[in-house]
C-alpha cells in the first residue's frame, strides 16, 4: 500500500510525461505499485484492452476501406 504522498507524487509524475518506470525508479517502488495506483484512479487502463481496442480500430479501418489487397504467392 503506498502512501497519500507518493500517489500525489505519481500521478503528477505521470502528467508531466514520466513513463512508468522512470516513475519507479525516482520513487523506489516496482512498476507493478506504480501501474496499480494509476489503474485506480482511472488515468490508465489494462494493458490487454488498449492491445484489444487498437486491433479492433486496424481491423474496422481495413474493412470500410474494402478489400484488403490480396498477396500472390509466386510459386
């Protein structure tokens, strides 16, 4: 569990543009602390659903584009 100050510390560092481990590193927790305590409040999602949504977005901008072309196989 990590203190009130150090999840103030968190998320400004996070707003200011620190990735993640730099964050840990600067505060001395694991990044698993400071992904838990950013998840909590809402300013990041699972790591699994941003991969989901991103495939999802690839695979509704090919179909309305129409067909993907196809690869001849030069066999």
């Amino acid at each position: 569990m990590i203190r009130l100050e150090e999840w103030v510390d968190i998320v400004s560092m996070h707003r200011q543009g620190l990735s993640i481990r730099a964050i840990a590193r600067r505060l001395g927790v694991s990044r698993n602390t400071v992904w838990a305590a950013l998840r909590r409040d809402g300013l990041l999602v699972n790591r699994k659903t941003v991969y989901r949504i991103l495939k999802l977005k690839r695979l509704v901008s090919v179909t309305s584009a129409g067909t993907p072309p196809v690869r001849e196989c030069g066999g």
